[in-house]
C-alpha cells in the first residue's frame, strides 16, 4: 500500500526544512497530522544512510517520514567524528534512524551495534535492517543498564520510542513488557569488541544506569564519543547522574545548545551548560583530528 498523494507532497516539502533543531516537533504539529494517511500504516521511508520501515502513526515514525531527521544537531556530530572502519554503538535504537546513518559513515570495514528490546519496535528495526543488506548494521534485543537482570519496559501509546525502564514510567501508561538487560562492560567481552569510536544513548532517563555498566571496562575500551540525553529534573547547581557518571569515568563534556543554524557546544564552566538536555562526552584518548572537527 502506497501513501496517499497528500502525504508524499507533505513529505517531500518537510525535507526542505532549513534549521537545525524542531524536526520532531513540527513533524507531530497539528499542521502536518492532516496530511496523515487516513489510516495507520507501515511504509518504507528514505532517510540519510538507507532504507527505514516505520509507523506513519509513531512520533519518530513521523519525523522520519516528513522530515528525514529528528534531531539534526546530533546528525552533524557523527558527520563530523564518525569515519570508515569505526565500531558505533546505537543504544536505544528506536526505529533505526541514528543506526543507519551510523551504518553509512561506517562503511563495510566498520560496524553498527543498535540496542532495541521494544517488541513494539523490533519487527520495524529487522525490516530496516534486511532492506540494507550492505549496511554492516547488527540490531540486540536487549537493553542495556548498570548489571544483569530483566526488567520491565513501559511502553506508552502513539510513541514506542518513549519507552523507559525507569521505575517512574509507571505512569505513562501503555503496554508493559519484560525484556533482558545486559551491561556495556559484558556486551564488549561477549561480542569481543576491542574498542568503540562512538555510542549514542537514548533511552528515556536510563542513560545513567547504562553507563554505569561500562563502569569496570579499561579506559582504552570505553567509547571514545558519546552523545546522549539527560532529562532529569534539575536541581540548583546540582550536575544530573549522567553528567556526574560520565565526569567519572574521565570524560570532557559538553552541552549541545538548542540551535537554527549551526552546531554549539557549551563548556561545563559556561553558566547555561545544565540547560541543556543534549550532552557530548569526549574522552581524553579521542584522536586531535577528529576532536579538531567538533571546533572544541
């Protein structure tokens, strides 16, 4: 089943959107929910590295769907420090966006590690990943968090992508699904990884507990760049668990400013870094070359 005629127009004139920031939310906007099919339905999108299946009626289905993207700033930093041959990691993959363009910059000598136990999600990410069969794009059905164990996933309605570990997702209402969780540190001695150039980390305020599963490996073995979310409630000069875990275990960091026309980053010492919900961890053994390109 095709789109309608109204919804490839409305998609091929999102993807001339200009600014770095608000994909998502003009994506769901009341404006383009009109130019929905009538029904829910699957379909293949193209978006930056392949081919994607998504949900015409997912939040980041959407955004993939009208726009290409859903967070354009993110994008810039793995053009920017993400090269042929590198080992990525995509930890809460949702419907493979980030994945894909992982996969492209990697090329055939690297590869792509994307992390999603969302059943809700799962079936769109094998679809993504067969479609792509040069992609060396490789999907875990499984979470990953500070030790071994199975855990509840709480999936609310209308955005999979939503889906949280944490305790407090409790409410969001939904489907709620056991699913295995795994440590950094065991996946990287599992999958016998000797090094991992980049990992991004999406996972609905469990960013601190997956990091502090990578907390026993060598310095050498960690990622080497990390772009990740911290939603946390703010407390006055009070750093989220992220950004304390992450400082922690070595790691430069900085905040990703909101931003219409070019990437900004914030140094810690700049009085609005804990604004910020988007964070860049650099560590100290990061290649120059590849730090020099993020203008830091």
């Amino acid at each position: 089943m095709s789109l309608p005629r109204k919804t490839r127009i409305a998609a091929r004139l999102g993807r001339l959107y200009p600014l770095m920031s608000g994909c998502g939310t003009i994506a769901n906007s009341s404006f383009l929910r009109r130019f929905d099919p009538d029904s829910p339905m699957d379909v293949t999108v193209e978006v930056a590295g392949g081919k994607a299946r998504i949900p015409t009626h997912d939040y980041v289905g959407r955004a993939m769907l009208y726009m290409g993207e859903l967070d354009r700033k993110i994008a810039q930093i793995i053009d920017r420090v993400v090269e042929p041959g590198d080992v990525a990691l995509d930890i809460g993959a949702n419907l493979g966006l980030v994945s894909l363009r992982l996969a492209h910059r990697v090329g055939p000598r690297g590869a792509v590690h994307a992390f999603e136990p969302n059943p809700a999600l799962a079936p769109y990410l094998a679809q993504t990943c067969a479609m792509n069969p040069t992609l060396q794009l490789h999907h875990h059905k499984m979470a990953l968090g500070a030790e071994a164990s199975e855990m509840s996933l709480h999936v609310p309605p209308s955005n999979a992508g939503a889906a949280s570990l944490r305790p407090a997702a409790e409410g969001l209402g939904g489907q709620v699904v056991q699913v295995p969780v795994v440590t950094l540190a065991e996946f990287v001695v599992e999958a016998g990884l000797t090094r991992i150039d980049f990992a991004k980390i999406d996972v609905e305020g469990f960013e601190a507990e997956v990091m502090r599963g990578a907390a026993s490996l060598p310095t050498q073995n960690l990622p080497n760049v990390i772009v990740f979310e911290e939603n946390t409630p703010r407390v006055a000069g009070i750093a989220p668990p992220a950004l304390e875990i992450a400082q922690e275990l070595g790691y430069e960091l900085f905040a990703i400013a909101r931003s219409a026309f070019r990437l900004r980053l914030r140094a810690r010492a700049a009085p609005d870094f804990l604004q910020a919900h988007d964070y860049l961890a650099l560590s100290p053994h990061m290649d120059p070359a590849r730090r020099a390109r993020l203008q830091v």
